[in-house]
C-alpha cells in the first residue's frame, strides 16, 4: 500500500527532457555545463541532458581531488565517451589547498567541523568552476541532486546546490537506480556505493546514517503520503527516533532550498 511507485522510464525521459529543453530555450543559452563525478546521478543528468539538447552542447567537468576514488574518475571518462560530450578535468587540490593556507585556521577547531568545512569548501569550489565555465560558453549549470538528498539537505548550500535547473529532483535514489537500468546507464556505475568523494572513505549512506532504500521508503511515507510515525514505524520496523531523525533533518535543511528571506518593510512609509 505505501510502496515507493515505479516510474514509466519513457514518460520520465520525455519530461524531463522538455523540461531541460524549455530551461536552455527561455535563458537563450547555448547549452549546458554539468559536473561529472562519475556517480549514477551526474551520469543520469547528463545523459538526459543529451537526450535534450545533444551531445554537442552538453559539456562534463569532472573536478577531481585526493580524495576522489580513482573509479570515479574512470567512470566519469567512460560516460563522456559512451556520450560523446566535450570534457574536460580538472584537480581542485591547489585551489583547496590555497584557500585554507590564506583563511588562517587555527586550532581552535573541531576535527569534525574541520572536516566538514573543507568538504563543503570542494563542492563550491566545482560549483565555481561550473559556472566559471557556464559563463565562457553561455550555457546554465546542470544540476544532479535527487528528491532524496533534496529532501533532507543532503547537498552542500551553494555548492552542488548550486544550479541553474535540477532535471532528477523529483525522483527518489531507489526510483533512479531503476531508470537507469531501463536507460542503460552502466551497471558498476549504478551498484558502486554513492559518495561525494569530500573527504577518505566518504559514503552517503553511512553520513545519512540508513540505506537509500529505507530512507526512501520512509520519506514517501513520510512527506508524500503524510503518515504519522506509528503508521512508518509499523510498516519499516524501525524506531521513533528514526523516524524523528529524518523528519528533522527535512525542516532544518529548508532554508538550502528556499531564496534567502528579506523583512518586509516595504509598508512601513513615512
């Protein structure tokens, strides 16, 4: 009864695709720029954006790290291949690195919040360079976020969420992983673990703290089908604080999504 609907693969690519058409179409823009990190949803995204527009006006920048996995660089090259789109790479390192040399940190910080900030800092770094580029071949920034990871703030604010359009945004992880069998995207790309690539052993799922399939599950629960926790916990079997958890992490994480507020005194006249 609450199980998480599959998606027609070909209604899904039709939409999507005049969505990405109408983007690119109403910006007079002459294509699109799009971080390719070699994870199933920037291979999603790009491969519906050629869908779209063609390959000759979709162009993939995988911006790399030390701490990028060497296979996701591989598969970052192997989709640019398989899609004929012009790529390019570029390493992050030096401009990381340079960046927290000048900010001057000091040791008054937290490793854990050391660590998240200098991830934060690499996905807006790629979000700069994106748009760096956008703005060299007049084209809008691809976004590759899904309704999962929109959902609980599960993206770096004006960093990977950083967009011009998100073309995945209303489908869930598990929903895509799907679409992109039926779209033949390649299968190591679609089972490897998700991960940003922020910092050393980096996975989505053990950040998250639950598997993408529960967390699915829970969210359509949740938020589409706004059941109360007794009804969830029943049918996943798992606890309030659960339950909670992700509920919280959903309304904290809304200002990532909203335009920044401004007061209204427009009416205060003298």
């Amino acid at each position: 009864m609450y199980t998480l609907p599959k998606l027609d693969e070909e209604k899904v690519n039709e939409e999507i695709c005049l969505f990405i058409q109408d983007k690119v179409s109403k910006a007079n823009c002459d294509g699109i720029v799009i971080g390719l990190s070699g994870g199933i949803d920037s291979t999603v995204s790009a491969y519906l954006s050629v869908e779209a527009i063609g390959c000759e006006n979709v162009f993939g920048i995988h911006m790399y790290s030390s701490t990028t996995p060497k296979e996701d660089t591989d598969h970052a090259r192997l989709m640019a291949r398989l899609l004929d789109i012009r790529y390019k790479e570029v390493n992050i390192d030096s401009i990381s690195d340079e960046f927290i040399k000048m900010a001057h940190r000091d040791g008054k910080y937290s490793d854990d919040a050391v660590q998240l900030a200098d991830g934060n800092l690499k996905a807006r770094i790629r979000m700069c360079l994106l748009y760096y580029y956008a703005n060299l071949t007049n084209s809008l920034v691809v976004g590759t976020g899904n309704k999962s990871e929109l959902y609980i703030g599960y993206f770096t604010k004006y960093g990977d969420g950083g967009c011009d359009m998100e073309p995945i945004g209303d489908i869930y992880k598990t929903q895509l992983r799907s679409l992109a069998r039926a779209w033949k995207i390649p299968e190591e790309i679609i089972v490897k673990p998700p991960r940003a690539g922020l910092w050393p052993g980096q996975t989505d799922e053990d950040e998250i703290g639950l598997s993408y399939e529960l967390l699915d599950k829970l969210l359509y629960m949740a938020i589409d089908k706004n059941l109360d926790n007794k009804t969830i916990r029943d049918s996943l079997n798992i606890s309030d604080d659960t339950i909670n958890l992700i509920r919280n992490k959903v309304i904290n994480s809304r200002h990532k999504i909203e335009v920044p507020e401004s007061p209204k005194v427009s009416d205060f006249k003298i």
